[in-house]
C-alpha cells in the first residue's frame, strides 16, 4: 500500500475509533468524523471543554482505527496538534468537503480543530486468506 491508496482507503470512511490514555492512566475511546488532507493529516473537531481536547493537550499522542465494519481496518498513530491561521483554514476547508455541517458547528463556544499527523499505519485486510497485513512507517 502506498500514500495515495491510504489515503483513498481513509476517505472511503466518515467515522474513526479514538483510542488514548487519559493522564489517569484510564484508556477511553470516541468515535470522531474525520476528513483526510492530500498530505495524509487527519482532522476533526472537538470543543476545548471536553475530556478528549484535555486529554490530547496533555499527551498529544493518538491512535484511530478507520474501517472496522468490512474487516479491512487501517490502525493510525500520530501527534495531535491545534493549527492556526493559515493552517486551519487549509484543514477546515478539507474538513467542509467531508462535513458540510462543520461550518454550523463553528458557531458553538469553544469548537476547535485537532490534526493528526500519522507516524505509523497497520493496514489489515482480514478478507483474503491468508490476511494481508503491512505496516507503513510515515
């Protein structure tokens, strides 16, 4: 699999599973909708009063599984971070095209944009025999 391919393969999919640590050291997850930028960031919005926008300033590092329904899954770890300006425009404008509804969003108290830039990709394809798995360091 090569960038173009996960890149397609993400954006055949609207929603992904968060998986993190809060700094208790509890694990959580959430399901985020989320848009792929042609540079392989990930976006979603969160509001800064949540458990998930503190748990991701505090460690910014993230995992989201894409895919699960159809046993093909592609697992993503990166770091999260809060752009701004010229760089938050670019990512909300990608964002829209996925989430048309966002621009509603950004009128509610406290909404913000998280980007992920993955490090690491386990893509698994549980539907041959044997299942194809390969690991993509990025």
């Amino acid at each position: 699999m090569n960038r173009d391919d996960l890149i397609w393969f993400l954006r055949r999919h609207r929603l992904a599973v968060q998986s993190s640590v809060s700094p208790a050291g509890a694990p959580q997850a959430a399901v985020v909708g989320y848009a792929v930028s042609d540079e392989l960031e990930i976006v979603f919005d969160t509001v800064e009063t949540t458990r998930k926008y503190e748990n991701l300033r505090a460690d910014p590092r993230i995992a989201l599984v894409v895919g699960w329904d159809d046993a093909i899954t592609a697992q993503i770890e990166g770091v999260a971070d809060f752009p701004a300006g010229s760089e938050l425009e670019r990512l909300q404008a990608c964002y829209f095209l996925a989430y048309p509804d966002g621009r509603d969003r950004l009128s509610w108290p406290g909404i913000t944009h998280v980007r992920v830039r993955p490090g690491w990709v386990r893509y698994s394809d549980f539907t041959q025999d044997p299942p194809r798995i390969e690991e993509l360091a990025l």
